[in-house]
C-alpha cells in the first residue's frame, strides 16, 4: 500500500510540474500572471501545492517503512522516539491537501 502511494504521489509530482510548464510557456504574448484567466490561474494553485507538499508525504513514508523494516525509532515510543515528528510530517502535506479540490 505505501509502494502504491509513493507511486500516486511521484505521479501527483508530474502532473503538477507538467501544468506549471505548460501554463507558463503556453501564454499569449504579453500575457501577465496577473492577467491569467481563471482556470489557469486556479489550476496552477494546486500544481503548486502538489510540487511542495507531496515530497513530504513520500518522506514520511520512507521513515515509516525504515521504522518498521530497520527498526529506526522514528515515531514509536517504546523505541525512545517522538511520535509528534510523524503528526507533523503527516499534517505538513494533509493541511494543503484539504485545499487541492
């Protein structure tokens, strides 16, 4: 499952960084950001968000799986480690993520 998710989220990447692109070098001539048309402009917000925010979640990933295959204390308690570092990397990407719609 978090093989799957690491996936979706690398995809997210792309398709994030392929609206920027496009939208940036496919404007008319003279063409400010400012007088961007609204979908344009509302689809580069969460193209943003998805660049910024999803290589968290796949760092998080990664530490849950270190933790559980290694044995790195990372969010686990009984292994002297700080449960609230998890819910801040987790809460990191799902906050922006309630906004993406």
């Amino acid at each position: 499952m978090a093989a799957g998710i690491f996936i979706t989220g690398f995809s997210s990447i792309l398709t994030g960084l392929n609206f920027i692109v496009t939208i940036h070098t496919m404007r008319a001539p003279g063409l400010t950001w400012f007088r961007l048309p609204l979908f344009c402009g509302r689809l580069t917000q969460p193209a943003i968000i998805f660049i910024l925010g999803t290589p968290v979640i796949a760092i998080t990933l990664l530490l849950v799986g270190l933790e559980r295959i290694v044995g790195v204390g990372i969010s686990i308690p009984a292994w002297e480690a700080d449960p609230v570092l998890f819910q801040h990397l987790f809460w990191f990407y799902s906050h922006p993520a309630v906004y993406v719609k």
